[in-house]
C-alpha cells in the first residue's frame, strides 16, 4: 500500500481532524459569541465524523440474524444521534443566551462584555 492509498483509505480521519481545528481555532481566536458558537458546532461536527469512521468496518454488514458475519456495531450511531440532539439543543440555548445579552449590554464582543462586567 503506497502512501496515497494510506491517505485514500483515512481521509474520513484527515477531514475529522481538520473540521476539529478549525472549530477550535474559531473558538479560541474569535472575540464574537455568534462565531465561538458556530466553531464549537464545527468541532462537534468533527467529533461526530470521527466517531462515525471509526465505526465503519468494510465488508461489514448490518446486525441482522439473516446477514453474514462481521457486523457493525449499532452503538457508535446511536451515540452520535443523541449527541446531535444534544449539540442542537445546546446551540439553541447559546444562541438564546447570545440574544439577551445582546439585548442587555448591546454587544457580542467578548473583551467589551468583560470590560461592562468589570465596571458594574
């Protein structure tokens, strides 16, 4: 196996990994709450897909009685589901919080935020 083929073989791995940093970029280097909000549903994104490749078996089928051997195991999936749930009703309260304070003070910047706490 060459190392294009290596590459070919785990690039579900290699776009995990590239979706994971750009979200934590996002989250580290923004100052924006609606931007730290979005790179951290990047990096969920990112967690999910390397979750889901590592599940993946090939030549494997579903856990069938009437389907040969070797199976996929049904648990990765089901976790991911529920974390997409989670992840989504996760954004919903971030955003709703994003909203009032938006409301209250007039801005999303995190420096400015800080600076209107530290006077009151």
């Amino acid at each position: 196996m060459t190392g294009i083929e290596a590459l070919a073989d785990r690039l579900y791995y290699l776009a995990a990994f590239l979706l994971l940093g750009i979200g934590t970029y996002t989250l580290i280097g923004s100052r924006n709450l609606v931007k730290k909000v979005i790179g951290m549903n990047v990096f969920q994104t990112g967690i999910f897909l390397f979750f889901i490749a590592a599940a993946f078996i090939t030549g494997a089928s579903p856990p069938l009685l009437t389907a040969p051997a070797p199976y996929v195991s049904p648990l990765p999936h089901v976790l991911i589901l529920t974390a997409i749930v989670v992840g989504v009703s996760l954004t919903a309260v971030a955003l709703g919080l994003i909203v009032r304070i938006y409301d209250e003070y007039g801005t999303l910047n995190e420096e400015t935020l800080r600076e209107v706490q530290a006077d009151e």
